[in-house]
C-alpha cells in the first residue's frame, strides 16, 4: 500500500512488521511510532505468532487516503 501524503503508525499493542520497498524487514514494538513518506510503498502487520494494534494517522488527498497494492500472500509474509 501507499497514501498521497505522510502516513505515522502508532504501536499501542503486540509486535509486528514493517518493510518498505526496497528495506529490511523491522520489528516493531508497543510505544513505537513509525514514520512513511507520502506514496513510500509498505507493508505492516503483526507477525505470526502475536497480534499488533497500532494507530494509523494520515491526510487526505483528494478525499483519497490510501492506495491498495497487491495482496500479500501467506508465503510471502513470512519472508
């Protein structure tokens, strides 16, 4: 995915991951805040064996916040 304009996650709970395009895979723990440039495409999600609950704040462009990519697949997460 990717938004028109800055998107900040706020952990509140659990771990998971986060990869841009082209970066390693980080880890990410509650309290962490996470900063993605406008159209940065990312990923993020908890990781397998714990749920993550974050905050996601963003703008709208355009009445538009989010651009969907392609679905990622089970293999594919666990890389």
């Amino acid at each position: 995915m990717r938004h028109p304009i800055w998107q900040n996650l706020v952990i509140t709970s659990g771990c998971g991951k986060v990869q841009r395009k082209g970066e390693p895979i980080e880890e990410v723990y509650p309290d962490d805040v996470v900063c993605l440039k406008p159209i940065e495409k990312h990923r993020h999600g908890a990781v397998p064996t714990d749920g993550m609950t974050h905050i996601a704040i963003q703008e709208n462009l355009n009445c538009k916040v989010v651009d969907w990519r392609e679905k990622v697949t089970g293999d594919r997460y666990q890389e």
